[in-house]
C-alpha cells in the first residue's frame, strides 16, 4: 500500500487516515477539512469516542438523525433478529414483507391526519425526488400536464441529488455542477431575524407567506405543481423558526391556487421539535409529507414519503400502462423497516415527544438569558432540542463577519476543544442533542456553548 512521499505512517491512526486520504470522497469533500480527521471508533449514549479513548458530546445527534442516542438494545436486537430471519425482500408491486406492512399501520397512527399510504426510500434526497415525481405524475394523470414547476425557498436544504439539490435553495449545493433544472424556482425564506417586511400592513410571517402567492401569479397557477418547505428551515437556513402565521397561511394559499403542499419533516420528524411532525406545531397537514433520519435513528438507512387518499386515489386509478413508474431497490427494505417499528416503540414507550417539547423550552430559555448580553450574539431560536445561535460582527445593523475572518471554524473548534461536537453553519451554531440526553446532559451541553460564546468575539477573529 503506498502512502504519501513514500513515508511508513507512524501510528494506526496515520495508517487509517493515509488510506482515507487516497481512497474516500467524503460528502461536501475538500482535503483542506480533512487532514487530520475526527476519526470515531464508538458510540454510548449522547457520546461519541475517538480512536484515542477521548468522548465528545454528539450535539447534533451524528447528523440531526440520532435520535434516541447511541447503543440503543432494542434498535439494535431489531436489526438482528430481522436478519437472521428476512434479510432482504423486494416490496415491488406483486411482493411484501411484514416489516413493511406493519410499518405502515405504525406509521398511520403518529403522522398528520391527512397522510394515508406510504412509499419508502434509502433517505431523504430519494424521498424528495420521490415527492416531486408523485407531485408531477399526480397532476399528469388527471390531463394537467403543464402543472409541473416546483417552488421552494432560499436556504432551503432538501438533499444533493439532480433533483432534491434544484429544489434546495443553498447555491452552494448547484453552482459548481451547472444549473440546476428547469421548473424549480426560490422564494424568500420567512427568517425572522432578516426578512424584511416590504408591507407594514401585514405581519413578517403573513407577507413571507404572500411572496408563494405572488410567486405562483407569476408563473400561472396552471403551471406550479407543488411548493416543498421544510417546518424549520435546518440544515441551509440554521434553524429558522417561522412565524406562527406563516405556515396556515401558506396552505391557504396551496389550497387556493390547487397546489399541493410538500412537508420536508426529514430532520423535524419523528420528534425533534416536540412534535410527532413539524407542521403540527401550527396546525397545518400538508399533502405529501417526506421524511428519513430520526425514522430509525439513524440505525439504518431508510427514508419515505407519505401521500393523502386524493393522491393515492389517482395512483390506484391509473392504467396499468400508466402507473406510477417510480422505485427503488431498496424501497421498503425489512431490516430498515424492523428498525423504524422499534423506533417508534421507544418513542412512544419513554415519551419522548411530550418530554422533548419540555426541556427543550428550558433548554432554549437558557441559552437566550446568558448570551443576551453579549454584542456579537444576534439571535438565539429554536423549538424542541433545534436550537441556533446566530453570531454577528455588529448587532446593531446585523453585519456578518467577513469569511475571511474563520470565525465560525474557530468556534466550532474551541467547542470541541471543550468536548462537544456539533456543526457550526456559516455564521450558525447548530444544536440538536439526542432526545434521550438528560436535564444534566442538556445542562453540560448548555454550559459549554455559553462558556465559549459569552464573552465578545474578538478571540476568534483571524
């Protein structure tokens, strides 16, 4: 095995990371990042532990999907004896396995009222590809064939595939392959630290929702199939908490214009906000709901859509000739499938949905009482166990630092130099602790963002 100038590597761990260096393209890859890598050999509980014996609080659940923590017997016992029993059977039309059948009927009883039948997928670009294939096939069926375009919002993420990455609204994500596909455009995120309010008539979250109705004038009702939002905004946006008549006035909008509305739950599902899903918190059932991540706890991979009875009736009433054309290999996979119904269970049994709305109130509450005083702090939010810390270089106008400044690696360092690992998003700190961490465990993990980012900021600017 070469390795670099030829040179035998010292440790293990150099051996390790010599041979990662040569043969692994990482997600969102550049060798700048990943020198000398995190490299994770355990995980217990709300910890994870490197090769050198050293634990680190996961304070983003691995990536916003661990839900109930690491090492979990009952999700782990469920992978084996799924196993050991049906490892692998297809769930095409003509086949099913109990796993899928089962999960199904689960899953009906916790998600929004108007979701009635399920497709499965490996995570959650598959499952929005899926969304805006259903959305357009959907109206295809019925003779609408121009109804196809799909609306989504700046700093929107919704996944790297062709399709899910012109959907999200990060151009990051679309910028380096080319453009991205015909019929995705962006609106304005509702943000409520930075949205502009160009109507003092209205309030921030009613005239964020408007730019979807102008939006859909623009373009011809008779041309938007869908508007796909994620209940708050995480993974682009840092935890951007709508306003509370943001989200009802966006499905009157929906129902008005005959668009169908798309619920992104993939990291708001399953109980991250203290919610089953998202969009409860405002009383809203979308049309189609997507969703991956917490499903299984990040175990295994699976993922999904959730579709109403008017969308499942017109797949159920195509030609045969003209069904919906769409699957996956692993769609509905058994022991993802074993996983999620286990899941689920643990959910239910320890309360954790109930309880997470609890200490993450406290949780937020505490954050904002002790960074409120210091001037590059421009805005604390959350819901549930989300929280996002938002830094500025000047409150006052809300100016960012210059990325020349490596601010926001500095911070992310210094927090792991303190024993929490988590993900700093530009100009975010982004925290989403498992569900199972404790009153204790969530107090540590609040203590040490407040001890890094009470004081002004000068130490971390280059």
């Amino acid at each position: 095995m070469p390795y670099p100038n030829n040179a035998e590597p010292a440790t293990e761990f150099d051996r390790l990371v010599a041979i990662d260096h040569q043969h692994i393209l990482h997600p969102q890859h550049h060798p700048s990042e990943h020198e000398k890598p995190l490299l994770w050999t355990k995980g217990e509980g709300i910890y994870l532990i490197n090769d050198a014996g050293e634990r680190f609080i996961d304070g983003l659940s691995g990536m916003w999907n661990v839900s109930l923590g690491h090492g979990r017997r009952e999700l782990i016992e469920a992978a084996t004896r799924q196993l050991e029993t049906l490892d692998f059977a297809t769930a095409y039309a003509g086949s099913s396995h109990r796993p899928v059948i089962e999960l199904s009927e689960l899953l009906s009883g916790v998600v929004y009222p108007s979701i009635k039948a399920f497709y499965f997928t490996s995570g959650g670009g598959e499952a929005t590809d899926t969304s805006i294939r259903t959305a357009r096939y959907f109206w295809r069926a019925q003779g609408r064939l121009e109804k196809s375009k799909i609306i989504a919002r700046k700093l929107s993420y919704h996944g790297s595939t062709v399709g899910s990455a012109s959907a999200t609204g990060v151009d990051e994500f679309s910028d380096g392959f080319g453009p991205r596909l015909p019929g995705f455009l962006h609106i304005e995120s509702p943000y409520p630290y930075r949205f502009v309010n160009p109507n003092p008539l209205k309030t921030q979250g009613q005239a964020a929702a408007d730019l979807l109705e102008e939006a859909i004038l623009r373009e011809g009702p008779e041309t938007v199939a869908a508007f796909i939002a994620e209940p708050v905004q995480g993974g682009g946006g840092g935890i951007l908490v709508p306003q509370d008549d943001y989200f009802p006035r966006i499905r009157a909008i929906c129902d008005r214009y005959d668009v169908l509305l798309i619920a992104d739950d993939v990291i708001t599902g399953f109980g991250r906000t203290g919610r089953w899903f998202g969009l409860e918190h405002w009383g809203v059932n979308p049309d189609i709901v997507q969703f991956a991540k917490g499903i299984t706890s990040g175990y295994v991979p699976l993922g999904g859509i959730g579709v109403s009875a008017r969308i499942k009736g017109v797949l159920d009433h195509a030609e045969p000739a003209k069904r919906w054309w769409h699957g996956y290999t692993y769609s509905g996979h058994p022991v993802g499938c074993a996983v999620a119904i286990a899941t689920i269970g643990v959910l239910k049994k320890e309360g954790l949905i109930e309880r997470t709305e609890k200490v993450g109130t406290a949780f937020l509450r505490r954050l904002q009482a002790e960074l409120a005083d210091n001037p590059n702090i421009g805005d604390v939010r959350g819901q549930g166990l989300l929280a996002g810390i938002e830094f500025v270089e000047d409150r006052a106008t809300k100016r960012t630092f210059p990325g020349a400044a490596n601010v926001g690696p500095r911070i992310k360092a210094e927090l792991l130099r303190r024993g929490l690992c988590t993900r700093v998003l530009s100009d975010v700190v982004c925290l989403a602790p498992p569900l199972t961490a404790t009153e204790d465990e969530l107090d540590r993990i609040a203590s040490i963002v407040i001890d890094t980012l009470s004081q002004p900021f000068d130490r971390f600017k280059a």
